[in-house]
C-alpha cells in the first residue's frame, strides 16, 4: 500500500506540468495566430506583439515549476522514494491548484493578449495597456503557483 | 517631481517673417501650436493642398529609400539600430536646400527603374515559358503555321500518350476509311504526348483532322510562323538582351545609392514641411501680419524670447493659463525618477491639477522590480547590458535612452536583492563547486533564503505592500491637502489609515496568525485593544462621512455601508503583493532547475559541456521570461494597487512644434 503514496505524488507533478502546460500552449498558439496577422499588416510590430503573444506562456512554467519542486521533494530526483499513502495524496492535493488554475487561465489569458494584439495594432500608442489587459488574468495563476508552492513545501514538514 | 508649469504664448509678428520665426520655433521645438476661431480680421490660410503635395513627395522619397534597401542594402553595424538620428548643422541643411530638386529627381528615377525592372523580370518567365513550350517541335524543320501545298494543306498537333506511326494509321483507318491521302510525320514522342505534322490533300485534310480529333489529338497553343529552332534562338536572344538591361537598371540603381543620405534629408525634409504648413494653417492671419497662440514651459520662455525679440520685430505675450483650460502636460524629474515617466505615461499623464506620482513610483518601482527578479547574476547583467549601451551609443534616443537607465536602475535592484536573497544564476555557485570541484561552497544569502523559509518572504511582500498602498493614500492626502479640501483628506485618508492600519495590528495580536506567519512576537492584548479602537473608530468614520454627498440620512448610511466594504479591497490588494514571491521563487526555481539538468552527466570534461550549454541556454530563456514577468507585474502594482488610491491621470501630452524627423536632428548651437 506505501507504495500507492509515491505514485499519487508523482501524479500530482504530472498534472501540474500536464495541464498548466497544455493550457499555455492552446494560449501562446492563439496568440500567435493573431501576432502573425498582425506582422503581416506591419513587420516592425514584431518585436512587442512577440511580448504580447509571450504573456500566456508563463502558466506552463509555473506548471513546470511545481512539477520540478515536487520531483525533488518526494525523491524521485535521487533519494529515497518511501512516503506513506496519506502524504502522497497531499503532494497530490497541492499541485492541482497550479493545475487546474494554469489551464484555464492561460487560454483565458490568451483571449484577452488577441484582443490586446488588436488594440495595439490599431492603436500602437497604447502599448503599456495592452500589455497590462492580459496581465491582469494572469494575477490568478500566480495566485495558484503561490498556494501550490507553499503547500508543497508545508507538506515536506509534516510527520505522517 | 513635478509638472512643468505651461504658459499660455501669444506671439503677433510681420508676415515677412514668418517662414523665418517659424523655422526658428521648429528648430526650438519648444511650443505647442493651438487652433483658434477666425474672425472679421484674422482668417485661417488652407494649407492642405500644399501639405498634400508635401506628403506625396515624403512617401516618393521614402519609396526610393525602399528601392535602394532591397537593391543596395545598407551595411549597418551591429548596434546601429540602437543609435539615435544623424545630428545635422544648420549650414548642411541649407547646402541641401539647393540639392533638393536634384535629389527629387533621384528619387523619381529610383521609383522608375524599381517599376521597370519589376516588369522586365516578370516577362522573362513568360519567354521561357514559350521556349519550354516549343521544346517538342525542335526537330521540326518547317515552320510550325505551315502554309501548304497547291495541293495540300499542312498542320501540327499532339495525341496525348505515346504512339508509333503505324499505330496512328490503323486507329486512323478504323475511325476515317475514306481518308486515304494522308502522311504523317511524328516530330517527336514521349509518354505524355505525341506531336505529329500531318499533310493532306486539301479535300482530305478536314476530314483527317476530325478523325485524329476523336483520338484526342489537338493543336498547340502557339504556333509560330517560323521554324521552331530558329523561333527558340530568337526567343532566347530576346531574354539575354532583357537580361542585360535589367542588369544595367540594377547597376544604375546600385549608381545612385550615393544619394541615400540625401534621400533621407529629402524625407525629413518633406516631413518638417508638412509639420511647417500644418502649423501655417492654424495661424491666424491678416494682410500683414500674423498671430500665433500655443503653450509653452515657462522655463523655455527667456531663451526664446532672447532669441526672438533679437532677430525679428515681435510682440509676445505670455499669460497664466486659465484654471479650467485644457492645458498639455510635460513631466519634469530628477535622474533617478525620469526613467519611469515612460511607465507613467503609458498609464496617463497626470490630469489638471493632479500631482506628479513619478517621483514616488521610481522607487518603489525599482525595489518591486529587483524583488521580482531578485538573482544578482542576472542583476549584473542587466546592469552590463545597460550600461554598455549607454556608455556606447552617446547619440541614443532620449525615449530609447529613459527605458536603458530605468533597466538599469531595476539591474542594481535586482542584484542588491539577489545578494539578499543568495541568487546568483539560482544555485550555480554551489552547484559547480560541488560537481565539479568537489567543495561546499556556496553563494550565501545575506538575509534569509526564500526557498526554505517562504511564509517569511510572503509576509515581508504584504509588509511592503502595506507600506506601498499607505504612500499611496499618502499621496492622496496630500493632493487633497494641495487643493484645500483638508476635511475630505480626513474623511477619505484618515479614516483609511485608522481602519486598515488598526486592523492589521489587531491581527498581529491573534497567536493564530503570528504562528502562521511564522513570526516570533505576538502583540499584548493591551494593544489589541487600543488598535480595535482606533479601527473601529475608522470604520465608524468612514460609515458617517464617505456618503456625505447625499443629503438624504438614509441614502447617506447606506452609502457610508457600502464605503466600509471597501475594506475587501484593501484586503485583495495587500494579497496581490504575494505575487513578489511567486515570481521570485519562479526565478531561483527554474534556475535551479536548469542547473540540475546541466549537472546531470556529472563532472568531468563530457559534464562541463554539457553544463556550460544547458547553462547558457537555459539561463537566456529564464531571463527573458523572467524579465518580461518583472516588468509586467511591477507595472500592474504601481497601475492597479498604487494608482488605484490616488491617481486618476487623464492629462494630455506635451506635443511641441518641431522637427519630427526621422534620420536626422539639428545640432544644437552652443
């Protein structure tokens, strides 16, 4: 049975990266789509739309993040990978948020860079607010990223 | 900090003078030029048909430069772009001026010989197509369009597929029996096609071709009236001669890339124009003379009244601007903050009568920068980078400029928190020591590592969180203050303070939170007390007075209500600032991430390979993402969280008369 907690973890940082990762590549393809519209009309825009496509991109890394501080919190990254079921699902509880969190956030965040993409190109003075649109989704993730990094961390404490 | 103080200018003048004063006032770029409403006496000129040529004759020079880049490419050093325009004296713009019809007619040839060579290259597939097309009928020694006997009549054509001639007198026989004078001679065949001449009697002929029609056979597209091989040699001779002249078209453009410089002038000159004569048209005018009115800084004004009360017969009049004009806005700020006006810009200039917030933002916005970074490696960089930049290009642009030292400035952050925080490229330090030289060495944090102790840096985030939204209701205060309105900075600060601020040491009397936070003091129950007073206090201030525009006692409670709810806003806010370690915990975690991967083939000399790669790559990538994060989320607390108490922006841009030109700049006299 103590070999279930392990896999349960292991799961957990599979999710992380899985979903969150999936989510900032729907995110930074739709975006994309529409910078390259975008460059097309203007070839000079490439440098900031390329900013503008990027913002969706950061939940697959914080997805990669919680994945990676699991890896070497359960021992899978060298060490021993003995942990009692109860504990496994724990890891497994605490990298949903980043998870769940990250996929959908990044595909809504991509919504709101393509409209962005848009404003700036007709509008290209307003460039600081475009970036700023987007950024407000992403507040979310980092908020999930936060609670994911502290649990994993508080779980590694804890004696069960 | 501050927000230059604008004057209203009125300049009257001799029309003699005007191209005169207003080339001096370009030059300046000191003064905003308004329309006004014409009268009896003044009117406006309508300018726009000269502006129109202007812009013409700037988009012919522009398309001319188009040409000579994508024939004559420039050869830019690598860090040109970065360079600001070309400086340009005074003497050297009036040497072009003579140039200038010259250099029009460049332009001209330039947009000629493009047009040309464009339609001379897309001819020379067309003939080769024909040559290709002939390929078959080379081995045909008559001409193609063949006239015919007295007798008989002649034709080519193609059956689809390969055929032998015995074959196509069968099928022939089969389909047409009472055809018997026919020859057929087969030009060449392959597996696609067969192409034949065939002759007949004139009676036949007809007859011949419908029966070979059945059998698929039809006439070529082109038919010359020329024997193929000689039609081929003419075609062929016809594309080299197109050949040479397009090459001499290439050579005479290459010719003519000397003139680029002067095609640029030629641009900036049309542009400066067109600014020239747009100005021209919102001035006032009557016989003789003319009057100008616009905004200018007051700091400007005795140098360009020095300046033209001395060349020129001008009356000018500087007044104060009336309180409720639109008046344009410029900042003014001291080294360390001017770098962030860009970043205040980009969210709005200060609206009328609105304090300047730059000067405050700067620091903060360094700090929130470096936190998010928070690596000293990459702090160095940065700092490298910037300071390279500066250091080399002296001729940058102010804007490009302003956005080099403010990331510099972030740089030094960034690494004053990445010693605090012992991030030096994540764990690099400690990792190569002890993959490859086998020490414990490590680049010690100099305060407290984030990794093992998060819940410490998250509640030092909300603390500096705490402090950023007080100066930001400090602000208010004081703008409040500034305007006289000092009950309303009670009503809308004060109360603030006393609610949030009480509420927050009341909360560090519970033992439940300071244990969650992890901190090793607990505030007595006495002061529990006084601060539940003091925010209870606020509360009931807030609950009174923030519904005082109503009259309305009941409407006014409810609003006061709904006033003190706010409250969860302040909460939200204070929580945004976790966003401080989030992002700095994604730096050091993926840096430590790409360190491990380096080190996975251990040390050794396939292991420093290895490590170096993944650590140059890995490093570029985290930095860019990194940066990018930094930057964005700095912006969105001073925009969302900072600005959100105090600032309401909605000004408008400084936009000065001048030279707006894209290559070159008048050099200033000393």
């Amino acid at each position: 049975m103590s070999s279930l907690g392990i896999a349960f973890a292991l799961l957990g940082a599979a999710l992380a990266a899985l979903l969150a990762g999936i989510g900032s590549a729907i995110g930074v393809g739709m975006a994309g789509e529409a910078a390259a519209g975008a460059i097309t009309e203007e070839p000079g825009r490439f440098g900031k739309v390329l900013i503008l496509q990027l913002l969706p991109g950061t939940q697959g890394i914080y997805g990669l993040l919680i994945a990676f501080i699991t890896l070497t919190q359960i021992g899978i990254m060298g060490g021993s990978a003995e942990m009692s079921l109860a504990k496994g699902l724990l890891y497994f509880c605490a990298c949903l948020p980043m998870g769940f969190v990250g996929l959908w956030s990044a595909i809504r965040q991509a919504r709101a860079s393509v409209a962005s993409i848009g404003m700036f190109c007709k509008r290209p003075e307003t460039f600081g607010k475009a970036i700023i649109l987007p950024a407000m989704v992403e507040t979310y993730a980092i908020l999930a990223l936060l609670i994911s990094i502290l649990s994993i961390f508080g779980i590694g404490g804890l004696n069960i | 900090m501050a927000v230059l103080p604008m004057k209203r200018l009125q300049l009257c003048a001799l029309k003699k003078n005007r191209k005169a004063i207003l080339e001096l006032l370009q030059r300046r770029g000191a003064v905003e030029v308004q329309d006004t409403a014409e009268d009896e006496v003044f009117t406006h000129a309508d300018m726009s048909q000269a502006r129109s040529i202007f812009q013409k004759n700037a988009a012919l020079a522009n398309q001319a430069l188009d040409v000579l880049a994508r024939f004559a490419p420039e050869q830019k050093p690598l860090l040109s772009m970065l360079e600001g325009r070309q400086e340009m004296t005074l003497e050297e713009y009036t040497a072009f001026q003579d140039r200038q019809d010259e250099t029009l007619k460049v332009a001209y040839r330039l947009q000629a010989l493009d047009k040309r060579v464009a339609e001379q290259r897309s001819e020379i597939p067309r003939m080769q197509a024909q040559v290709e097309e002939l390929t078959p009928w080379l081995e045909l020694d008559v001409p193609m369009r063949h006239p015919g006997t007295h007798a008989t009549d002649s034709f080519v054509g193609a059956l689809p597929g390969e055929w032998t001639l015995e074959g196509i007198y069968t099928e022939l026989k089969s389909r047409a029996e009472s055809v018997s004078a026919v020859d057929i001679e087969i030009v060449s065949a392959s597996r696609e096609q067969t192409c034949l001449f065939v002759t007949a009697t004139k009676s036949e002929a007809q007859q011949a071709e419908d029966a070979l029609r059945e059998m698929g056979f039809a006439r070529p597209a082109h038919v010359t009236h020329r024997v193929p091989a000689d039609k081929k040699r003419l075609l062929e001779e016809r594309i080299e001669k197109l050949q040479a002249k397009i090459d001499a078209d290439v050579a005479e453009i290459h010719s003519l890339a000397e003139h680029r410089q002067d095609l640029k002038l030629l641009f900036d000159f049309y542009a400066m124009r067109e600014e020239k004569y747009g100005v021209i048209g919102k001035l006032m005018q009557s016989k003789r003379t003319f009057v100008l009115t616009g905004y200018i800084a007051a700091r400007d004004i005795p140098a360009l009244e020095t300046e033209l009360t001395a060349h020129f017969d001008v009356a000018l009049d500087f007044f104060e601007p009336a309180p409720d004009e639109d008046v344009p806005v410029a900042l003014k700020n001291g080294p360390l903050a001017a770098p962030v006006e860009g970043v205040v810009a980009s969210y709005s200039l200060p609206g009328r009568g609105e304090v300047d917030p730059t000067s405050v933002m700067a620091v903060f916005y360094y700090v929130l920068f470096g936190m998010m970074l928070s690596d000293a490696g990459y702090g160095l960089i940065m700092v490298a980078a910037c300071s390279f930049v500066l250091l080399k290009c002296k001729n940058i642009e102010s804007g490009l400029k302003k956005s080099m030292q403010m990331f510099l400035y972030c740089g030094i952050s960034t690494t004053f928190w990445g010693v605090m925080f012992g991030g030096f490229f994540g764990d690099a330090v400690g990792v190569i020591a002890s993959t490859f030289f086998h020490s414990d060495l490590t680049f010690k944090a100099l305060w407290f590592e984030p990794v093992n102790e998060p819940m410490r840096l998250l509640v030092f985030s909300f603390l500096l969180g705490i402090i950023h939204l007080f100066v930001g209701l400090g602000m208010k205060f004081y703008q409040l203050c500034r305007e006289g309105k000092v009950k309303d900075a009670v009503y809308d600060v004060v109360f603030w303070y006393m609610l949030v601020g009480g509420a927050v040491v009341y909360l560090l009397t519970m033992q439940m939170i300071t244990d969650m936070m992890g901190l090793s003091f607990t505030l007595s129950p006495t002061v529990g007390t006084v601060a539940a007073v003091v925010a209870g206090l606020g509360a009931l201030g807030i609950i009174a007075f923030s519904g005082r525009d109503s009259r309305n006692p009941f409407k006014r409670l409810l609003k006061g209500l709904y006033g003190v709810y706010g409250v969860t806003s302040y909460l939200s806010d204070i929580l945004s600032y976790s966003r401080l370690l989030a992002l700095g915990l994604a730096t050091g975690v993926i840096a430590t991430v790409f360190n491990k991967m380096g080190t996975m083939l251990g040390g050794g000399v396939g292991g420093a390979i290895l490590f170096t790669v993944v650590f140059l790559i890995g490093h570029t990538l985290n930095i860019g993402i990194n940066l990018l994060g930094a930057y964005v989320h700095t912006n969105r607390l001073q925009f969302v969280e900072f600005f959100g108490k105090f600032y309401e922006g909605g000004g408008r841009g400084f936009s000065p008369f001048g030279a707006h030109t894209k290559y070159f700049k008048f050099k200033e006299e000393k």
